[in-house]
C-alpha cells in the first residue's frame, strides 16, 4: 500500500464514511490536533519516566486514536438507517475517564498541597507534559467548537477536560520525581 493517493492534492480529505471536507474544516482541525497530542504523548513516553506513567501514557495514547477515529467520522455516515452502526469504532467511555481521575487523585496524594498557580517548566519532559498539555486543550476548543455544529458524543469531550487535567498533574509529579524546581507565579504588585 503506497501513503500517499493523491487525493488531497486539491485541498479536500475523506472522512471514515468517504465524505470528502476541505482540510481546514473544524472537523479536521479537531482530530488533527488529537493527532498532535498524541505524537507529544509519545515523546514524554519516549523519556526517563517510571513504568506506570510510561504504561498510562500508551493508554492514553490508544485512546486518543479511538477518540480521533470518532471525530474523523461523519456523523451522517455513521449509522445505518436501521440504527445499526456502520463503522465498527470503539468508544470513549466513563471507565476511560475515571481511570484518568483515579491516576490523579494517586499522584495528588503523593504532591506537596498546591497553593499558587505553577510556572510550566523546570525540566525537559515537565516542559513536554505542559505543551501536551496546552495542546489537549486547544483540542478541547476545536471539538467544543465542532459540537456547537455538529454534536459529538459527550464522553469525547469530558476526556479531553479530564486528560488536561491529567496532564497538568503529570508534570508536578515527574517534577517531584525528576527533583526539579517547581516556580509558583506569585503577581507582580501594581
């Protein structure tokens, strides 16, 4: 199988279904920026990290591409007029999301209490995880945007708040870990 086809030569993709929308459609911009995500997750993945973050990272990671091949699906598309669905894809669900709060909640209890907003930074892969961060939730915006067109299943949506969440959490633990500095912002006085 060749990668490229030639099809997008004119600016148009397909989506599961074969409904053909320009690139820059919020569709698109929704599951691209999971994809985008994604990639991110693997290079915090791809550092001195310990085995569990490693292993809820590549579930994530396998989530994300279900959560991707949901928003890259035209709805229209999607089920058959007798209900049935059309396209065999996995959903996002409630477990799904309560592993990412339960995650929290263990490395929270592990965190000195938090009592000022936090400088992203203080190592490499902290840095990484607020960037991945800062990504989920501009995926947030894009499917949040998309939803107010074309309604998306209300899972998707709690997984991307929830997994910035998660992220954020992340970081202050792999700073802990990785005895790295954590900056609080404390406000200039006028």
């Amino acid at each position: 199988m060749k990668i490229y086809t030639k099809t997008g030569d004119a600016g148009t993709t397909a989506l599961f279904g074969g409904t053909r929308v320009p690139k820059h459609s919020i569709r698109i911009e929704s599951y691209g920026t999971v994809d985008e995500l994604n990639s991110y997750l693997g290079l915090i993945r791809s550092q001195q990290i310990d085995a569990r973050s490693k292993e809820i990272l590549v579930h994530i990671q396998d989530r994300l591409f279900t959560l991707g091949a949901i928003l890259a699906t035209d709805p229209a598309k999607a089920v058959l007029k007798n209900g049935k669905e059309r396209l065999n894809i996995p959903k996002i669900t409630e477990d799904d999301i309560t592993l990412l709060e339960t995650e929290m909640d263990k490395m929270n209890d592990a965190l000195p209490e938090m009592t000022h907003f936090i400088l992203p930074g203080g190592n490499t892969v902290v840095s990484y995880c607020h960037v991945a961060r800062c990504i989920c939730r501009r995926s947030e915006r894009w499917t949040s945007r998309l939803n107010e067109e074309q309604p998306v299943e209300s899972t998707v949506l709690k997984y991307l708040n929830r997994l910035s969440d998660y992220l954020f959490v992340l970081a202050r633990k792999l700073s802990k870990d990785q005895q790295a500095e954590e900056i609080q912002w404390i406000p200039q006085k006028l």
